[in-house]
C-alpha cells in the first residue's frame, strides 16, 4: 500500500523542501512531489525533518559484540538494531587484521545473514591484515601481515561479493598484487601506511580513492613531507572519513580538512560499541575502557571509538561551522559515493531505499524510519 510522508522539512540530498510529500511503497521512494494524493495513508512528520538515514561504513561493534571478537551473525544483528537507534540505516561491520580463517567465517556470516535479512547491512568492511605494522594502532602485531599471492587470491574469490572496502597498506603490495585488488571490484582504501607524498600520488593516480580515517595510522602533513595527510588534500579524487570525536581528530584540524577537500569529506564512526554501554573490553592482545566518553587500553592510548554517526553529524553542524544540511551530506549521500552507490541509496529520490532518519531542529534527537 501507498503511504505519503507529509508535514515535514525534507533533506533529499540535492535540495531541502519544507512541506514535501515523499511517496513510498514497499519499501521504496516512488516519487518526491508537492502534493498530496486523495486515498493514500499519511505519515505525519509534524513539523520535523527527514533525511536518507545515515550510513556507516566502518563499525567494528553494536551494543553488546565486537565483530571481529565474534564474526557471526548474531554480531551482524546487534550492530543493525544498535545503529538504528542512532539514525543509522546502513551499515559496512568492520573485520579488523585477524587469521585468515577468522575472515572466511566473518565473510560467511556477512553472506548468511543478508540472504535471511534484507536490511541495511550492505556487506564487509575488511580492515587489514595487510597494514603496515608501523603504523598498525590497535590491531594485533600477530595478525599484521604481507600479502601473498596465494591468500590474497582466495580472499578475493571467496569474499568479494561481500568485502565492499577493504583497508590496506598500498606500499606492502607488489604491482600485481594491487592489479588483482583494483581489478576485483572492491572499493579499497588507504591506511595504516607510512606512505610517502610522492607514493600516495601514485596509488590514487593508480585508482584508490579513499583513505581510511584522515589523520590517524597515516604518515602527517609536514612543510617538506606532506605525508598521506597532505596527498589527501592535494587530490580532488580522493574521500577523506574522519573520526568527528573531538579526540581522534581536533575539530579545528577537521575544520581545516573540510574546507580542502569539501563535498570528499564525510564522517565514519570506527565504533568499538555503540552507546557506551561497555565500559570494559579484554579480547586477546587488545583491551579497551571507557574514560570520559572515550575508549582507552590500559597504555592511555585511544582504543577505537564510541562515538555514533547522530553523534558524528551533530558534532559537525556544530564544531565545523556548517548547516544541518551540508552535516547530512557528510552522514549520507557523500558516504554512499565514496563507495561507488551513489545511485543507490544515501538520498531521498524515486528508486532509492525508503530508509529515514527523522530529527528535530538540533539533531539532538534522531529516529529511524524503515518501510
């Protein structure tokens, strides 16, 4: 059945429209218009605003399991029901360096859990294990390794209908090592790497264009070494996802980055857990508690985020001087272009998902709207 979502502001993507009509039916947008039609069931938004819901492609826990702790899909599902209560509708659960057998189960349960769900879990994040270990942070010296041809091979043909993004250290890669990566589709993003500037420009001219979180596990802007950091901002092609916490990267040094690099910033979460409702996490080699808001191993380095994608975009219309609107971008349709599914979803147009977040005037209150 029709249903018209009415009486509210709404944030397409491409423009704002106070009191647009968005139709839907069967959980899809079948038109935005102006009007509303006789003989169809209304949604009142009264007087609130409606955007896409937000994406994050880069959450390593839900409220209760950390996903690569336990890659199954009773992970999958805490991470799903955890972010829609933060507004988000789509997720990447985020596998960090582990065994290769570790990957293959995180992969199976990815492939099993969409063939029962047809939710907002739009495949892997693969995050290692071929990092630097220079620059590896949290992730196990036990599991940061080299390529080889052999497992990088098996990788790619047991997972790449699952692994939307995979993070890598460009510069541990042989030339066909990264041909067979570019060639298999999986959108692949730089990180944990002591790149140069000059090697940077060579990998994006070579087809990567994303970073994985500007500024941290990458080698800094520096006046006679640019580094990644600087790479990134000097490549109109390259999308920089920044941890918005006020910890993992300054406001003002995200304020700067902004204004480089514009419509290619956009935000992620890299999430430990969502809500911070573990405040203590021991998992092999890596530990992690709460301490004012943030997650901290036992050295008093940061270890993962707890921050949400509401919690994100709310810091940016804030901390980065711009709209509610442009702060949406950065939260939807900028993320879903930075892995290549622009025409498919993070805006509010006919084909797309009829997956919402509605919010009030200061984005202190957020609900997901799923149809």
């Amino acid at each position: 059945m029709k249903q018209a979502i009415v009486n509210g502001i709404i944030h397409t993507g491409d423009e704002i429209l106070n009191n647009g009509v968005v139709i839907i039916e069967k959980g899809i947008i079948l038109s935005v218009q102006n009007e509303i039609p006789t003989d169809i069931e209304v949604i009142d938004l009264k007087g609130s605003h409606l955007s896409a819901g937000f994406i994050d492609i880069q959450i390593n826990g839900g409220e209760k399991h950390y996903f690569s702790q336990y890659p199954t899909e009773e992970t999958i599902q805490d991470i799903y029901e955890s972010s829609l209560k933060y507004g988000t509708t789509h997720t990447l659960p985020c596998l960090i360096s582990s065994s290769k057998e570790t990957i293959f189960q995180g992969i199976q349960a990815i492939r099993d859990y969409r063939s029962k769900h047809k939710n907002g879990v739009l495949g892997m994040h693969l995050e290692g294990p071929f990092l630097n270990p220079l620059k590896r942070g949290a992730h196990s010296l036990n599991q940061v390794r080299k390529p080889t041809n052999s497992e990088l091979e098996e990788i790619i043909r047991y997972g790449k209908d699952v692994i939307k993004v995979i993070t890598i250290a460009p510069e541990c890669f042989t030339e066909e090592q990264l041909d067979m990566l570019l060639e298999s589709g999986i959108v692949i993003s730089a990180g944990h790497s002591t790149m140069t500037y000059k090697e940077a420009q060579y990998y994006f001219s070579k087809g990567i264009h994303l970073v994985t979180h500007l500024f941290n596990a990458m080698t800094q802007f520096g006046h006679r070494e640019p580094g990644l950091v600087g790479a990134t901002f000097d490549n109109e092609a390259v999308y920089a996802p920044v941890i918005l916490d006020g910890a993992h990267c300054d406001y003002a040094a995200a304020r700067i980055a902004y204004q480089l690099k514009k419509e290619k910033f956009f935000l992620i979460t890299d999430a430990a857990f969502l809500g911070r409702k573990v405040s203590n996490f021991k998992w092999e080699n890596f530990d992690a508690h709460l301490e004012n808001g943030f997650y901290r191993n036992d050295e008093g380095n940061l270890a993962g985020a707890s921050i949400s994608m509401d919690e994100a975009v709310r810091n940016a219309n804030q901390h980065l001087n711009v709209t509610i609107d442009e702060a949406i971008k950065m939260g939807t349709c900028r993320v879903a272009a930075a892995i290549k599914m622009e025409d498919k979803l993070g805006k509010i147009k006919p084909g797309y998902p009829a997956s919402f977040v509605r919010f009030n005037n200061d984005l202190s209150k957020v609900e997901s709207l799923i149809f």
